[in-house]
C-alpha cells in the first residue's frame, strides 16, 4: 500500500472521509500544516489535495492563493505523485450532447473554472506531468446542510420550510455522485495513481426532480418541491469511460443514486427543529 498524505482535513469530503472510515492509514494535514512543516513528506508516496482558497471562487487568480502550486513546489525534489481536485466546471458550458470528456478543448466560463484550469497548468508545470493526476468530479454530495452547495441549501430548506426550491427546470440532469461513493474511488486511485486527466462522477445524468423527489421521500415524504423558473441551465454529465478503462472502480447505477439520496433525507430527519 501507499503512504497516501491528505492535505485539506477540514474539508467537507475530508470530514465524510474519515466519517466512513476511508483512508485510515493516511496522514491527514491541513494546508497550513503542509506548507508548513516538513516531516510528513518523509512518509509520502502520494498527496491528495483538498484544500483550495475561497477568493479562487470570486477573485482573479493569485498565486498566494494557490494551494496546489505552493504544496507542489514543495515537493518538487521528491518522489511523489500528487492528486490535484480540479472541477467538471473548468469544461464550461458546452452543448454537444451534455456529456463533457477530457479530450474536449475545455472553455470555462466562470472565475473559479478558469482559476481551476490555470492551476491545472501550473501543477503540471513544476512537476512532471507524469507524477500528476487531476480529477474532475461532477457533484460531490452527501450530509451537507447548511453548505453553501445543490444538496447543502436543499436539505436546509427542507428542514426549515418543508420545502425545496428550484431556480431550474426539474428535468435538467446533472451528474451527482456520493461523497462515500467517491471516497472509495479516490482510496483505489491513489494507491495505484496514474498521470493525466480523469473525470470522476456517476456517468450519468439524473433530473434534478428526482433528487428532490428521493430528498423528500427519505425525509418522510413530508415536503414540496417549489420551482421558480423554468430555465435549463447547467446539464452535464461526465463520460467515465477513460476513467473506467484505467482504474478499477465500482460502478454505480441509478438505483444506488436513489438511496444515497434517501439516506440523506433521512439523516435530516434526526435533526432539531431550530
């Protein structure tokens, strides 16, 4: 096995990590500790970052800000291969069929996808691109309220106000896959990590109406579904063929995607009413 570095512990995917018990023998850091310490990389064949500043998001890029590029340059001199968290965003908003590949020309069209590529290119220019894997994952869910994120501000909602709000049409399909579900996948690929570009998702896409549809189900079918507008925005699904044909990970359907759903509802079940 590897001696795998996790670096971004407080992260939400990090927390649900250890929660389910991925990832038991991997040294866990924060990004400060990382950058400023050195002990660790003694006992690493692998890192896993994590960790990404918030002004990334919002702001133009800034190299202090750049996590992945100060964590690479510390370990420049040294044998280890680095697993970089990009996101499916930095593909853009692209209409061929909604299924986005990596050998796609990539045309990002926010702050925090074109941030996400800039760093994807740096990474790869301090170290050998042979010693880097980047991951595009779709959306990362689980037991999230109160996140700023799809799933976060539906449970809260739901919670709150017997409600889920949707500024979209519900027959938009995305392509959501569970934060255990990834876990596991992320624990394969860093032992076995191979360079290049990979995405890392469920595969396919499912109607937003449905993931409200299992929320509420797992929540005691008590609850609404509101929507305010019916646009279709944001599509996509990954195609996990490259990814499929070099690691091998679990596959799972639209079945498994229904009661990582239901289970999600019925953890917000066990909170308070505030």
């Amino acid at each position: 096995m590897r001696r795998i570095t996790l670096i971004g512990k407080t992260s939400f995917i990090a927390k649900s990590l250890r929660e389910y018990g991925i990832g038991q023998s991997w040294q866990w850091l924060s990004h400060q500790e990382a950058l400023e310490q050195s002990e660790w990389i003694k006992n690493t064949d692998c890192i896993i970052n994590l960790a990404y500043a918030p002004d990334l998001r919002y702001q133009n890029y800034n190299p202090k800000s750049d996590v992945d590029s100060q964590l690479a340059h510390k370990v420049q001199e040294h044998n280890i291969h680095y697993i970089m968290l990009s996101s499916r965003i930095v593909y853009g908003q692209q209409h061929n069929g909604y299924e986005l590949h990596e050998d796609m020309p990539v045309a990002p069209n926010s702050i925090y996808g074109i941030n996400k590529h800039i760093i994807e290119g740096k990474l790869c220019d301090i170290l050998d691109p042979e010693r880097v894997t980047i991951l595009r994952p779709s959306n990362i869910f689980g037991f999230e309220p109160a996140r700023k994120s799809f799933f976060g501000i539906a449970l809260t909602k739901l919670h709150a106000e017997g409600r889920i709000t949707y500024d979209m049409s519900p027959f938009v399909k995305r392509d959501f896959f569970a934060v255990k579900r990834f876990g596991e996948a992320l624990n394969i690929i860093a032992n076995n990590p191979k360079s290049g570009i990979y995405n890392i998702g469920s595969g396919f896409g499912t109607e937003t109406g449905l993931i409200a549809e299992w929320l509420i189900e797992g929540f005691g079918g008590k609850g609404e579904l509101l929507i305010t507008d019916m646009r279709r925005h944001d599509i996509f699904w990954l195609n996990m063929d490259k990814t499929y044909s070099t690691f091998n990970l679990a596959k799972a359907d639209q079945d498994d995607l229904r009661q990582d759903c239901i289970k999600c509802g019925v953890d917000l079940r066990g909170l308070p009413i505030s």
